[in-house]
C-alpha cells in the first residue's frame, strides 16, 4: 500500500487545505471562548476530513482521553441518551471538560434526533463539546416537510440540525492535493 493511502493527519497542523484549517480554526476559536457555541455540525461529501477535524477539536478541548467520547450515528440508542445524560450531571474522574464526537449523525433514529436535541438545547453541560459530522446537507423545516419518508430517513430532523453551529466541509483543490501527497510520498510512514 502506498504511504499517501494509508497516512492521517497526527495534528492540527497537519490538515491538508486551508479551507479544512480554516473549519477547524473557527470552531476551535468558539470552543476556547467561555460564551461560545458548543454543538457543531460538519456535513459534506465523504473523504473531506469532517471526522479528522472533529477528533482534533475534541481532542483538544477534553483534558484527558478519558473524557473524549466517539459514537457512530447508528449505535447512538435511547440507552447511550440516557447514559449520556446522566454522565452529564457526574464529574468526571480526570480533569473536567468533556468531548463527545458522533459521526454519521443522520444515522440515528429520528425520534432520538429529537430526545438528543433536547439534551443539547436544554441539559447539556458548560464543560461538554459536541462535534457531529454527516455526509448529508442539514434542510430547513419546509424542505423537510415536502420530502418523501425516504428522503427525511437520509437527512436530520430540522429540529435536531438547529441546535448545531453548521460548517460546510472543506473542498480540496486539485493542485493543493497533488502538492501534499507528493511531500507525504516523500515522509517515511512508522508501522
């Protein structure tokens, strides 16, 4: 396998592109301020580093490892909502702000959408960070309400994706790729 296939950003610094730098750099300028926003959504095409960013901005914020949590959209349950609630309310046993990432967030159930909207809106705790990403656009309520049961299973609820600062995944240009996955064919990858 070639290095370029198999290498991952190891930091911030390390993002490929300024638009994906850029994404990351206003949502880690509103985490750090005391009054800013703490529920973010990324949606965009697949391979446009949402996951990358959202793992660095939790990792940055969470004082420990411990309190970074990860969840796939479609393992996010009644149960984990419930767990997640009630780990709101308990201090954490390492430091004291916590993180929790889920990806493909258009994958959890729609009435779970809105029992976690209601978390986030009215319960979430001032040391938490929630970073969503998705691979749909989020819709407006009158775009919502034409679509067909179909189409609303692919996509958040409007309820749900209002509660989030929303950022479009960046974009690659073509010469900006080329030019970094030469100098990553150059850099030794450690198994």
């Amino acid at each position: 396998m070639q290095n370029w296939a198999r290498w991952r950003p190891s930091s911030p610094e390390e993002i490929i592109g300024s638009e994906a730098k850029s994404v990351y750099d206003q949502i880690k300028y509103q985490v750090e301020d005391d009054a800013g926003e703490r529920c973010f959504l990324i949606h965009g095409a697949e391979g446009r580093g949402k996951t990358t960013i959202a793992t660095f901005i939790g990792s940055d914020y969470a004082d420990s490892d411990m309190n970074l949590v990860t969840l796939k959209g479609n393992k996010v349950t009644g149960q984990v909502v419930d767990d997640l609630m009630h780990e709101g309310h308990s201090k954490p046993l390492f430091g004291d702000r916590r993180a929790l990432i889920i990806n493909e967030v258009d994958n959890i159930n729609k009435n779970i959408q809105d029992t976690l909207h209601d978390w986030l809106q009215d319960e979430l705790p001032d040391n938490y960070v929630v970073v969503a990403t998705t691979n749909k656009a989020p819709c407006v309520r009158a775009d919502y309400e034409k679509m067909t049961a179909e189409q609303k299973a692919e996509h958040l609820t409007p309820k749900f994706s209002s509660r989030f600062t929303q950022y479009t995944a960046p974009t690659l240009e073509p010469k900006e790729l080329a030019k970094n996955i030469y100098r990553m064919c150059l850099s030794p990858i450690e198994d």
